[in-house]
C-alpha cells in the first residue's frame, strides 16, 4: 500500500477519551411495596386474615404505582404470592382445635 494516496493525517490524529459513565439516577423508594411485603408476612406467619388483604391492597397500590418495572415487579410478585398464601391458609386451611380440659 502506498501512503501517497490515504488520506488520513497521523499528525491530526487524537487519542480517544473515554466520558466518564454516570450512574443510573436513584429512584425514590416504594414504600407500598416494602409494606404489602411486611403485611403479607404477618398475615401469613401469625395467620392474620387483616394483614393479608393489606397486602393486596398494598400491592395493587404499588403497580399502580410502579416506576422501575423489573425490580418493582419481583417485589409486587412476591408480596403478593405470600398474601394469596397467607388468604388460603387463613380461610381453607386447617382450624386450631380447642382442646378442652
């Protein structure tokens, strides 16, 4: 190759920069989904029928309002997997027995 015809100027040549990469920005913290989370545990860990469906209400709460969809999503699926779980144990699972003495 002959480097009477390229075109290209060594001399003009820069070395590349790299821009810094910033972080992604911080969303704010969804609150309605930390405490469907919180609620769906009591209900199903103490049986509480109550904090089972402010779970749900709780977690449709949060999808409404969701604003990262993978993360929020994970969150919302699992509170709401154990508030559904916390409803059937609640209302057809087995009844304590009274034991009378």
């Amino acid at each position: 190759m002959s480097s009477g015809n390229d075109p290209r100027l060594p001399s003009a040549a820069k070395p590349f920069n790299r821009l810094p990469h910033d972080a992604p920005p911080e969303l704010p913290v969804d609150y309605s989904g930390f405490i469907a989370v919180l609620c769906a545990v009591v209900g199903v860990m103490f049986r509480y029928k109550l904090g089972s469906w402010l779970a749900i209400i709780f977690c449709a709460q949060s999808m409404v309002n969701m604003k990262n969809m993978e993360n929020d999503l994970k969150q919302i699926s699992m509170a709401m997997m154990f508030a559904v779980m916390g409803l059937v144990t609640n209302y057809m699972g087995p009844r304590p027995s009274s034991s009378k003495t």
